[in-house]
C-alpha cells in the first residue's frame, strides 16, 4: 500500500511539472522573441526565435545559433553576440513580467532613476507565510531571469533561464524573490546607443547606413555610474536582505546559489549570521564558488549550521543525487548535478533542490539561534575567579 501511495505521488509531481512546462512554453510562443527582434535594426543580422521546446533556432535554416557569423571577423562577431545577448535579457524580463508575474522593485528610492538597480519579486511575497525562495545567479554578463546565457543560446529557455525554476516554486506555494546581482554599473553612452538601436523603425534601404552607423560603431562608453546599494552583487544582497527579506513575516526561507552566488551567500552569512540562522531553513549551492574557510573562518556555530541547512551540487559524471568525490574537504554534504557542464547544473539537478527543500522544511524546528554575549575582560575575569 506504501508504495503504490509513493508511486501516485511520484506520477502527480511528474503530471504537474508537465504542466507547468507546457503553460509557460504556450505563453512563451505568444511572446516572440523574433518580434522583438524586428523592432530593432537587427533585423538582418539577428534571424533567430525560440521554437515550440523553447529552443533558440534560426528562422530559415532552424539551425542553432551560430557565433561566426561573419566570417573570422571577431570584432564584427563580438558586436552581434552583444547585441543579441542585450535583446535577449530584455525579452528574458518581459518573460519575468509576463509569464511568471514578477514585479519589478527598484533598490532605493534616494536615488535618480539612472542610477538604480532592480530585482524581480513575486506579489504578497514579503507578508506570505508560506516559503520563501530566492534565486542567486553566478557572476557573468547576463542579469536578472538567467543561469546562464550561453545555456540558453545553446540548450534553450529551460535550460538555462530561472523560469522553469520560478514556475516550480509559485507552484509549490513559495513567494520568489529574483535579485540582479550583475546589475553594477550603469554605462550612459552605451545605454543611449542600445536605446536608439532598438527603438528605431527605418526604411529597408537605410538598414545598412543604421548597422554601420549603429550596430558595428558600439564602442566602449566613457562614462560609468556605479548603482547606488548594488555597486557590487555581495552589496546587492546585501541591500535587498536588509530592507526587504529581513522584514518578511514568516521565517521559511530557502536560497538557490549557483557559482559566484554561493560565494555571496557565504558573505551574507557572515556579515548577517544571527538574521541569517534563524530565517533560512536550507541552502542548495550548485557547483559554487565560495570557500567556506576564508569567508567563515572557525566559527563553530556558523560551521555548525551549515552542516544541518546546507547540500551542494557539484558538476560531475556520476548520476544525480550520488555521492560526489572532493578535493577539498566538504562542511556539508555534495552530491553530484547529474551532468559535467557548469551552465547545464542549475536545470539538471532542480527537481532534486525541491525534493532537498520539501525534506529540509519538513525537518524544520522552531528553536532559534539566541545572540551570544560578546566576552569582555570583565566577563572573562569573573569566569576565572569562579
């Protein structure tokens, strides 16, 4: 009897992430990337959208993408791949609106609209008592919405964009909350070129006056403005735990950190350890960066707790969720992602990060973590007399 309960559990979860799959993938083709596409000057150079698998394929050959477009021209090369990366992280934010109904929220209000950063946040979020999810991307060029841009220009959407992720997670209950920690610096001769390039609506006889002028003449601004509480993606964390998920009403808050995210994890724990304790339930770092010696040192209660709230997975050959050998030594466990490739990590081992969760908030007790008195001469006089 347990295991057909077990095995009707399994089919229900399987049913349900096929749902979840197929309605976003519907509203994805409505959203088409290629219109986006026209309403740039890129219309030539860039002929590509997404297919019925969320897959990036060109519209007439349906071939992946391909880099060397123009033929050993690397600088010309370079100049598309940045273009497309550009409309791609816009059309990934319109997704993030549109699909997975994120709002947008921008970090302080002190500042001029230029010079802010922005992360993605789901409706009643901060005042739910259900769980709470936040998703931390690695270091790189893309922002908000991606694991990884090359995964997504090579392997697809779901792959490597956090909307599978999300979709699962609004699913099951949890607010989400999608921070830019790659959103740093605003570069104002740059923006008022993308602006101009992807707003313009020319005759077809001017398109290549507009790519040459436009497109190919994109050259590296020369005026750079740091976002104000988002200079650096540890400052970004920093800001939003602050001012938003320190305020949350319930205490059930779960990380997913994948590379430079874990690393910045790490910093917030140690910058934030009490808040930190008692608010984050488990952490699922995939294949991180962090170095648990450097950024927390002896501490034996911060050690303590990540051995109990803690599970990596790492790039590896074996199957999914198996044992994973490490050179170094390991404070929590590790299993293995399922795959050997970095940008591939965060889809292939998500289903077992909510499998991970459900456990850990099951096993969740409601003890907290009281703040220790700081020891002083005085203390540390008495406790000898004693």
């Amino acid at each position: 009897m347990e295991v057909k309960l077990k095995d009707m559990n399994i089919k229900k979860e399987s049913v349900s992430r096929k749902v979840i799959v197929l309605g976003w993938l519907t509203i994805t083709r409505e959203l088409s990337f290629q219109k986006l596409i026209e309403q740039s000057d890129l219309v030539d150079e860039l002929k590509y959208d997404f297919n019925d698998k969320a897959e990036l394929r060109h519209t007439e050959t349906q071939g992946s993408f391909v880099f060397n477009h123009y033929k050993n021209v690397l600088e010309k090369n370079s100049k598309r791949y940045q273009a497309l990366g550009h409309l791609l992280q816009q059309y990934i934010y319109e997704l993030l609106d549109k699909v997975c109904k994120l709002q947008k929220v921008y970090i302080t209000l002190e500042a001029d609209k230029e010079q802010k950063s922005f992360f993605f946040m789901s409706e009643n979020a901060l005042t739910s008592h259900h769980s709470l999810l936040v998703l931390f991307q690695d270091h790189g060029v893309f922002q908000a919405g991606q694991w990884s841009q090359q995964a997504i220009l090579h392997h697809g959407l779901q792959h490597g964009s956090q909307i599978p992720c999300i979709q699962m997670a609004l699913q099951a209950g949890y607010g989400v909350i999608v921070p830019n920690p790659n959103d740093n610096i605003l570069n104002t001769k740059m923006e008022k070129e993308w602006t101009s390039l992807l707003t313009q609506k020319i005759e077809l006889s001017s398109v290549k006056r507009v790519q040459d002028e436009s497109f190919f003449s994109l050259q590296q601004p020369h005026q750079c403005i740091p976002n104000r509480c988002s200079n650096t993606p540890e400052e970004h964390m920093a800001y939003i735990w602050d001012y938003f998920i320190s305020k949350t009403e319930g205490k059930d808050v779960a990380f997913i950190v994948h590379g430079y995210g874990g690393l910045v994890f790490m910093d917030l724990l140690a910058r934030r350890k009490w808040e930190v304790m008692n608010k984050v339930y488990a952490v699922a770092f995939i294949d991180s960066d962090h170095h648990v010696g450097h950024q927390l040192g002896r501490d034996a209660q911060l050690l303590a707790w990540i051995k109990h709230h803690c599970c990596e997975w790492v790039t590896s050959p074996k199957p999914l969720d198996k044992p994973a050998v490490t050179v170094l030594k390991k404070e929590f466990p590790v299993v293995s992602a399922g795959t050997e490739k970095h940008s591939l990590a965060p889809s292939s081992s998500l289903e077992s990060i909510f499998k991970y969760f459900r456990k850990a908030l099951k096993a969740k007790t409601t003890s907290t973590f009281p703040r220790m008195p700081i020891a002083t001469r005085s203390t540390t006089k008495r406790k000898q007399s004693t």
